[in-house]
C-alpha cells in the first residue's frame, strides 16, 4: 500500500500465525523496514528478522482494524521515531 513515499508490503493471513515468506522478501528489496500483518490475534507491534538477517517492525493488525492501516502505521513510526 501506498505510505508517503514508500510502499508498505500488506500480508492477509487467514488465521492467527502463519509465515511470512513474500513479505519478508519484500523487506529486503525494500529502502525501509515496515511491514502490515492482517491477521486473526491481537493487535501488536514486534521486532522481526527476514531470512536474509533484515530486521524490520512489524505492525499485527486484526482484520476488523483493516480499514485503520494508515492511521496505525502512523503511530508506530511516531512512536518509534522513524
């Protein structure tokens, strides 16, 4: 999805875990470390680390917050001082 002047890699899980093979691909081609989780847990915020050793901030969104994406990339990247 379109965030500023970057594209923030958006995964949809159909349950609580799963992996996460083509977003962390996309991390490491990315210039940023950000990434969308939609998913059936709890919202959340956790450290993470591609295959490839790239560390990046994971935003865990449940589904019904979906149409909130941008206002919690928001206040990740303000709380994080990125």
């Amino acid at each position: 999805m379109p965030y500023g002047n970057k594209v923030i890699p958006v995964e949809v899980k159909s349950g609580a875990t799963g992996r996460l093979r083509s977003l962390h691909q996309f991390i490491d081609r990315a210039d940023h470390g950000v990434a969308v989780r939609l998913y059936a847990g709890k919202l959340s915020v956790e450290e993470a680390v591609t295959l490839a050793g790239k560390e990046y901030r994971l935003l865990n969104l449940p589904y019904y917050l979906a149409s909130r994406i941008e206002g919690y990339l928001d206040w990740v990247l303000e709380s994080t001082g990125s």
